[in-house]
C-alpha cells in the first residue's frame, strides 16, 4: 500500500505536468503569443470582390501583422463587399491616404489584407494653399489641422479586392488568341 | 399468449432500458449534490487521482509519443507530394489537439481507469462493503462515488493536454530529427496556424466532457452492478464498450458544435 504522503507527491507531480503541458500547448503551440487583447479601433474598406477571404484573417502592412478582420458584410447598395478590420491600437499613425489590397499567401495560400501607406491628407494646409491661390482669406472653420490617420470608423477609399486565378487565365488567354489574330492578319 | 409474449420481451427492455438511464441520472445528482463536501475531505480526491491519473500516466505518455511520431511520418508523408512539408507542425499539431488527444487519451482513460474503477465498485458492492457502510450511516455515494468521479473529471483533461503536447514533441522528432523538416517552420506554422481558443481550448472542453462521461460511466456500472462475479465482469465489459461508443458519438456532436459550419 502506498503512503499517503508518496501519493500525495506524485499527484501533485501529475497535476503539475499536466499544467505544464497545457502552459505548453497555449504558449508554444498556439498563436497566443501574437494575440492581440482586443484593444484596437475599427477601419472599414469597401471591396469589389472579397472572395476567400474570412474573419480572423489578418491585416498586414510590410508583412507585419497589424489587426484581424472582425466582419464581412454586403452592401445592397453598391453590390460591393464592406469588410471591417481591427487594428491593433498601438498603430495609430496609418496616414488616411493608406490602400488596401486582398493578397495571397503563397500560390494557394490564405488571403489577407496587405495595407500600404499613402499620403496623409491635411484638410488644413488644403484650404490655406487653395485660398492663397484665389487670393481670399482660408476658413479654416471645421477643418482639423495636421495630417490625418486613420481612425475608428475610418473608410479606406483605394482598395482593390481579391485576384480570381480562372479570370486572370482568361484575361491571359484572351490576349494571347488576340495577338496570334493579330499575327495571322500582319502576315 | 404465445403471440404476446415477443412484445411483453420488447416492452421489458425498453423498460429495463429507461429504467437504467434513470437510475444512471439520479446516481449522477446524487453525486453532483455530494461533491460539496469532498472540499472538507480532499484527501480522498487525491488518493484518487493517484490510482487514476498518475497510474494512467504512463500509457498516456507512450502512446502520444508514438501516435505523434506516426502523424509526422504520415503527414510528411503525403505534405512532401505537395512541396508542403514545412506545414507538418500544423498537421501534427491540430490533428493531435483537437481530435487525437482527447479522444485517444478518453479511450485509453476508459481501458485504464474507468474498468478498474468499475471493478472496484462491483466488488465493493459483491462483498458487500456498501451495504455495510450504509448500515454505519455512511453514504457510499459521497464517501466512495464522488471522489473517483471527480478525480476522473479532474485527470482526464490534464492527461489529455499532456498526451497533445508528448504528441507534438513525437512529431517534432520524426519530423524534424528523421525526415529534416526545417525546425523554425515546424514550430513557427503551428503557432501562425493553431488558435488558442478555437483549438486547444475546444480541445479542453471535449477532454473535460469525456472525463465526465467516462467516469460517469465506469461509477455508474459499478454501483449498479450485479452483485455476484458475472455481473461484476459484464459491467467492467459494459463500461468500456459503452465508454468507448460516447466517447466516439460524443465527438461528433462537439465537433459538429465547435468546428461545423453553425
């Protein structure tokens, strides 16, 4: 018969490593330790097509993980995709003037949403130069100074939504008969 | 009468049948309501964590190993026919994490522990130690029962997460020691690719539910056992082959819940 106290040992022995092995699975094997608390601010963009791309996919700038995409939706209106990303907080300095691509990873790897950045617009300085064009004074009423980043509830405006592979080789094929056409007729 | 009679058979069972699940489900309220006062008695648990858990260690650690070091060579296997072998630490790992682990280590919990806690109730209630703790006002359900369950509840999620991460490890050395998958990729694509709630915790869940139900079982069979030694070796027989059954539609279900398209 064991004693008490040895089986008391080993179970907390057990207990200990079972813990561990979970520390284990959550820190080594898991995405833990790239995951953000939840803190960010929410940027819309409007996409042609969004085909492949999902929730949790992630929003890139310089191949750098900058926030997830939090929802997809319709617009009824202008038929297009309303994709709502979530960027980490810590990145607050995106210029307004940034784009928004849908790549792939690899040749058939998952989509995500390369950002690249654009020039910050400064509603500002753009009424001081149009005005000193005109040779009236600006009215800066209303208009904020500085240059603009993106913020909640932003809107990217220059997008470009995800490439199909089949209409790439269509487009491909379709130039290539048209320059054999051409070809035939030259000769 | 002849003509009545198969019915009467059908009737008996069926009746036999729900007779049972109730007697199984007022065992396990029964059980629930008692657990309460383990808390003043904790050395009991852990006495049974002992002859539960750390007996089932072993067995555990062996067949993670090698059911890791089996998913790397078949995963290697067919990934390499793709020019995708640096994906093997995802393949090894959510097949391990979300799949493997809980329903492997719950299948060898129930040949393991579960049988040999049914054994145990059975021959109690064979040699009638349970009647003769009822006869000192002791209720074997609180003083017998309850601590192997929870002991099981409390083992079964923690040798699950220690079969995965063995699993993994096996993985590792199959993949990267003996077929020179690339070391960085294999922990770097499971970690881009394995999500902490959406797998290992759903992982955790499923152990933790088939830790109830294997023990629920096992406790059960026993306690409901007929008292001579047939009826104690059919109920061990019934433990792990219904275990084993829930265990398996168990699965589906959750996995239906957690990684279907609902």
């Amino acid at each position: 018969m064991m004693t008490t106290r040895t089986a008391e040992i080993w179970v907390g022995i057990f207990v200990a490593a079972g813990l561990a092995a979970l520390f284990m699975l959550a820190m080594k094997v898991s995405n833990l330790s790239s995951y953000t608390s939840g803190g960010g601010y929410d940027v819309i963009a409007r996409f042609d097509d969004a085909s492949g791309l999902k929730v949790r996919s992630p929003v890139t700038m310089a191949g750098v993980t900058l926030g997830r995409v939090s929802q997809i939706g319709f617009d009824p209106k202008t038929y297009q995709a309303v994709v709502t990303m979530r960027i980490e907080s810590r990145y607050n300095k995106l210029p307004d003037g940034t784009s928004a691509n849908i790549y792939t990873a690899g040749l058939l790897g998952e989509k995500y949403i390369g950002l690249l950045p654009g020039p910050a617009s400064n509603p500002c300085q753009d009424e001081k130069l149009q005005a000193q064009l005109e040779g009236r004074k600006p009215d800066l009423k209303g208009l904020k100074c500085g240059p603009q980043y993106l913020k909640q509830g932003s809107v990217i405006k220059l997008t470009q939504g995800s490439l199909i592979l089949e209409k790439l080789i269509a487009q491909f094929i379709s130039k290539f008969m048209d320059k054999s056409d051409d070809k035939k007729q030259g000769k | 009468m002849n003509i009545v009679d198969p019915v009467a058979r059908l009737g008996r069972s069926g009746l036999d049948f729900f007779q049972r699940l109730g007697r199984a489900h007022i065992l396990f309220f029964n059980i629930l309501s008692g657990l309460h006062t383990l808390l003043l008695r904790f050395g009991l648990v852990i006495q049974q964590v002992y002859s539960v858990g750390v007996l089932s260690l072993l067995i555990i650690l062996v067949s993670g190993l090698f059911v890791g070091m089996v998913l790397g060579l078949q995963g290697y296997n067919t990934l390499v026919d793709f020019g995708a072998a640096e994906s093997l630490g995802v393949v090894v790992s959510l097949s391990l994490v979300r799949e493997l682990g809980p329903v492997v280590t719950a299948l060898l919990f129930a040949g393991r522990a579960g049988s040999a806690l049914t054994a145990e109730i059975g021959l109690m209630k064979a040699t009638e130690q349970l009647s003769a703790m009822e006869m000192m006002a002791v209720d074997p359900i609180r003083r017998v029962l309850a601590p192997r369950f929870l002991a099981g509840v409390i083992s079964m999620p923690l040798l699950a997460a220690i079969f995965s991460a063995v699993g993994v490890i096996g993985g590792y050395f199959v993949g990267v020691g003996l077929l020179g998958v690339d070391s960085g990729a294999y922990w770097s694509q499971m970690q881009a690719k394995v999500g902490l709630y959406d797998d290992v915790m759903n992982g955790v869940i499923k152990s933790l539910v088939f830790g109830v139900v294997v023990t629920w079982i096992a406790v059960f069979e026993g306690y409901d056992a007929v008292p001579t030694s047939e009826g104690v070796s059919r109920a061990t027989t019934r433990t792990v082959v219904h275990s084993a059954l829930a265990i398996l539609g168990l699965d589906f279900i959750l996995t239906a819940l957690m990684f279907g398209a609902y």
